[in-house]
C-alpha cells in the first residue's frame, strides 16, 4: 500500500488508522477521560457565549433608559461572568494542552519504535516512496499534526455548538421583515442573511486557499532538507575538512536554501489572496448586521438592547459558519504535517509486507 493522500476520504481513514490505537492503548482511559473533560470545558465556553449575548442585551436596555442601577446590576453580571471565563479558559488550555503532548508522546513512540527496529531506517534510505528526512517527520510534523488536530476539533466542536444555540437566539431576536414592495414577511430574517454572508465567505476563501496545502508541504520539505544538509556536513565535518569538500557543501546549503525562498515567495502568494479576503470580510462583519437590523430599531421593532443582541448573535452565527475559511491555514499546515507521517509509516509497512513476501 502507497501514501498517497489521492481523496480526501482516503486521508482521514489514514489519520483514523494511525490515531485510533491511542484511544485503545493502555491509557486509554485517561485519554477519553481527558476528551470528555475537554468537550464539557467547550460546552461551558459556548455556555458563556450566549450568556455574555444575553448581558449585552440587558446592557444597552439598561443604557438606552438612562438607568444607573440597571447599569451598576449589569457591571456586577459582567464581573460574574468576566471570573468564570477566566477559570474556564486556563483549565482548557492545561486539558488540551495535556491531550496534545500525550498523543504526540504515544505517536513519537509508536514511530520511532518501528523506525529503529530491523533496520528499517537503513532499508528506507534504497526503498522508493516519499519518507525523506524521517527525523523530520518524527520530531516536527508529529508536533505539528497532533497540536493542529487537537485545536482543529476543539474548534469545530465550538462552532457547531455555537451554530446550533445561535440560529434559534437570532431567529427569536430579528423578528419578520416585510418583502419590499409586497405583503410578504419572512421570519427570523437576519438568519438566512448569516447562512448567505457566511456561504458566499466560505466558498471564496476556500477557492482563494488551496494553493497552501501545495505550498505548505513543498515549504515543509525544503525546510527539512536544508537542516538535513546541514546536520550531514556536521557529522562528516572530518571527511569534508581531509577532502578540501567546503565549497561543494557551501553551494549545496545555499542552494537548498534557495529553494527555501523560492517555495516561501510561493506561499506568501497563497496567502496574500487570502488574507487579503479574510481582512475585508471581517472588517464588514460587525457593522454589516447592525444595517440590516437597523430599520427594525427606527420603526420602534425592537430595543436597542435587542438591536445589539441580534448583531452580536449574527457575528457568532457567521463566525461559525465561517470555521471553513477561518482555518484554511491550519487545515492546509495540518493536513502537510500528517499526510509527512503518514507517508513514512506507511512506507515502513510496505518494507515489512516486502520482507514478510520475500521469505
């Protein structure tokens, strides 16, 4: 079997194959206690979401009638909620933390056991298949693939929390809107406007930012081989020195740095169409559903608490919507980093298979 990422479908089952003996290791228990505490501290951080939308609320209600004890009881919620968020927050960043380094640590391991074991890190290097710098690959992309999983899920789980309590607080809020020029009304108006704003956002970043799965693996690699170039000419620094070698491995480091800035000035152009997008839309998120829900305050609709309710619960609504495009990078990192590991595992078992047809 190849490690060729050729689907989509085909990589997460890869991922799936190689991260599922974790959850039935020895720890396994401590790992899916340690996940479910996670998931609880997300629930609480969505839970603070929507009672901080709820405060806002009451907020500019107090604000819009003048009232100073209202104000003063909204100061005291906030101080509230202002302790728990902090409490919430430094316990799931220790959770997550601890869930990255023990899957990193249980991966590492797993590795380096295979690697280090009946020659196979002799045998790859005369083997086809694209496991260059291994020990890359093990110290950098393990990293780099279990903490972006990790916060990637941790997100995910956030904004499909966020998207399901969202749409029923901004459904409630917005009230109906009269179709200009005819008698009919549309419920709940301001939701279909999130799916629409955050639709048109999602398909545009992810069409301005697949060229960074490309660029960020063909940067990844260079990287790798530069530091491997160096770490050779470090250990064969003797040879060199006896062979008068310094010239050759002074134009081979440069040269494979140049390649470094060549797949750099690459990426850089995948990013810049993005960020460039990603800057305007955010920039236009928070005065955007304030506009639409304007009418609705000057008719006498809605408060002005109720004003700024309904746009902050649009802006988390299309936050949410916008997970796609808002981690388009991290996907991009992520999915280079893992389809590296995968491809030197799966390469170690296509020697084992070989060796195992052999005998």
């Amino acid at each position: 079997m190849t490690a060729r990422p050729a689907t989509r479908n085909q990589f997460l089952r890869q991922v799936l194959r190689l991260a599922g003996p974790w959850w039935n290791s020895a720890q396994k228990w401590q790992v899916r206690g340690a996940t479910f505490l996670l998931f609880v501290l997300t629930l609480m951080q969505v839970g603070l979401t929507v009672w901080g939308n709820y405060w806002n609320r009451e907020l500019f209600d107090a604000l819009e009638e003048r009232s100073v004890r209202g104000v003063l009881a909204q100061v005291g919620v906030f101080a509230l909620i202002f302790v728990i968020s902090i409490g919430v927050t430094a316990a799931h960043l220790m959770v997550k933390r601890r869930l990255q380094l023990d899957w990193r640590a249980w991966l590492t391991q797993r590795l380096i056991g295979r690697w280090m074991a009946d020659g196979r890190h002799y045998r790859l290097l005369s083997s086809a298949g694209e496991h260059d710098n291994p020990d890359q690959r093990i110290a950098e992309d393990i990293r780099i693939a279990t903490e972006s999983a990790i916060g990637l899920a941790h997100t995910l789980v956030f904004s499909l929390l966020t998207l399901g309590l969202f749409i029923g607080i901004l459904w409630t809020v917005s009230g109906s809107m009269n179709v200009p020029g005819t008698s009919l009304q549309v419920p709940g108006y301001m939701v279909p406007l999130a799916f629409l704003y955050a639709g048109l956002g999602t398909a545009l970043g992810w069409a301005l930012g697949r060229p960074l799965v490309r660029t960020t693996n063909a940067l990844q690699s260079a990287e790798a081989n530069f530091r491997f170039g160096l770490a050779r000419a470090r250990e064969h620094s003797e040879a060199i020195a006896l062979m008068h070698g310094e010239p050759q491995e002074r134009s081979g480091a440069l040269a494979r740095f140049g390649q470094i800035v060549r797949d750099w000035d690459r990426q850089s152009l995948a990013y810049l169409g993005l960020v460039s997008f990603t800057t305007g839309y955010g920039g236009l998120l928070p005065v955007f559903p304030i506009l639409v829900a304007a009418p609705q305050y000057i008719l006498g609709a809605m408060s002005l608490g109720a004003l700024m309710q309904a746009a902050q619960a649009f802006q988390r609504l299309t936050s949410a919507l916008s997970w796609p495009v808002d981690n388009v990078g991290e996907i991009a990192r992520c999915r280079a980093s893992a389809e590296r590991v995968l491809s030197l595992y799966e390469d170690m078992e296509r020697l084992d298979a070989e060796a195992r047809a052999a005998s």
